[in-house]
C-alpha cells in the first residue's frame, strides 16, 4: 500500500496548540517548540519575499515567526544544527540563518535588528498562524494572490524601512 499524504494542517484543530507548538526538521534531529499562548488567537508571524528568504525556503515566500528567544526550545537530538552567516542584507548587518545539515531543512535566523528574538522558519510546523503581514511586497510574482487581512510592506515590515503597500 502506498505511503498516505502527510502534512495536512486541518488534521491538527488549532485547540490543540494553546499553549506550546512543536515541530521537526524532515529527518527528526532538530525539534522547535514555541510556548506562546496567542499562537492561535489572532494573528502572527509574516510572510517574507526578499530573495534571501526566498532561498532559504525553497519557495516563492517564507513563513516566519518573529518571537521572543525565552518562548523558543530547540532540541539538536543529532548535532545536526548549522549556521550560515548572510551577509547579504538590507541593511549590511548579518543575518544567521541555521538549517539542519543532514536535510537542509532551515529552522531559524538570528540578526541584531531584533536584539532578544529569534525568526523561527514555519514550515516545520504541523500548523502555522495566520500572519499578519508581508514584508518586501515589491518582490511579490505578479500571478501571486493576496491574502485577506493581511498588511503588506513595500520592503521590511518593521524598523525604519516600513512604507506600508496595503
């Protein structure tokens, strides 16, 4: 018998995660758990289209959560965590970009913009909130749809870069 789809997030009711969500890289090293209890109660997290972003997830957009550090448990079962120093920034400040070496699977970045907070990657995630903004809206494709209720950013969605496109 063929192996069943996996990844639906309506497979996972929302209640489920109150408190605490986790989720793993593709091989199961590297498992993130975010205790927040707005998780789920409004929305969070952005959408980033910078090319960077782009890269590091493989895809035409990045989910990321922008959190506190404290609110965020990374367990490197394996040693399998890695970093890669971006410097390929907006604002020439690095960006450190750790992924899990044996999948590739990115997990989270790190930058001084943000003293005290960590980006974690959403992908990994089991469900992901609704966010509530996109940054660098300028890099958007053109066949790209919009997403309801949800602020975009011309380029950065927060500091000093913010000019709101809708």
């Amino acid at each position: 018998m063929p192996n069943q789809p996996t990844g639906d997030p309506n497979a996972h009711d929302a209640s489920k995660f109150a408190d605490s969500l986790s989720g793993s890289c593709l091989c199961g090293s590297i498992t993130v758990t975010i205790t927040d209890k707005d998780l789920f109660t409004k929305p969070r997290g952005h959408l980033c289209h910078c090319s960077n972003c782009r890269k590091v997830s493989g895809s035409y957009v990045s989910s990321n959560l922008l959190i506190e550090a404290e609110k965020v448990k990374i367990d490197d079962r394996d040693g399998t965590l890695k970093t890669y120093e971006d410097h390929a920034t907006l604002s020439g400040n690095p960006v450190y970009r750790s992924f899990c070496s044996t999948d590739g699977n990115p997990v989270k970045s790190e930058t001084s913009a943000y003293p005290g907070k960590v980006i974690i990657k959403m992908g990994m995630m089991p469900r992901i909130p609704q966010p509530e903004t996109e940054g660098f809206g300028l890099h958007r494709h053109a066949w790209q749809g919009k997403n309801d209720g949800v602020a975009v950013y011309k380029l950065k969605w927060a500091g000093p870069e913010k000019e709101r496109m809708s």
